[in-house]
C-alpha cells in the first residue's frame, strides 16, 4: 500500500513507455505521466499528487512524442 505499492506500477508504466520510444528524456516521462493521470480529486485539487496512474494514455501519449534526431558524427 502507499508509495511501496506504487512504485513497482509506475516503473512498469515507465518501462513501457520507453518501449514504445526510447528516445524519451525524463523530464518528458514525468510530464506524460502527469498529464495523463486519472485526478483522485474532483474538486481538482492535487494534494495526494497527479492522480491516478493510467498506463494505456501515457503510452499512447509517448508515440506521439517527437524522436530525436540522430547525433551526427564528425568524420574528419
């Protein structure tokens, strides 16, 4: 129960987001997670956090983050 309970869920939820692209940085893996939480509050207000972890929004919100692009390489 608490955070010892919802730990594990969120690293799942993460693990599949970086499948899904693994070019996501982790300011935009908080981002997505936060934006795509079910509230736990109707009022809107967050005291107990963003809300409710929802994984199928934040992985579907991951494949619409843009790749980045590939590092290119000085050939000299």
């Amino acid at each position: 129960d608490g955070t010892s309970m919802a730990t594990p869920h969120v690293a799942g939820v993460v693990a599949l987001m970086k499948a899904a692209n693994k070019a996501l940085l982790p300011n935009q893996v908080k981002q997505i997670l936060m934006g795509t939480a079910s509230p736990l509050q109707p009022n809107g207000n967050n005291e107990l956090g963003a809300g409710l972890i929802n994984a199928q929004k934040a992985v579907e919100a991951s494949l619409r983050v843009q790749q980045r692009p590939p590092l290119q390489q000085n050939r000299n």
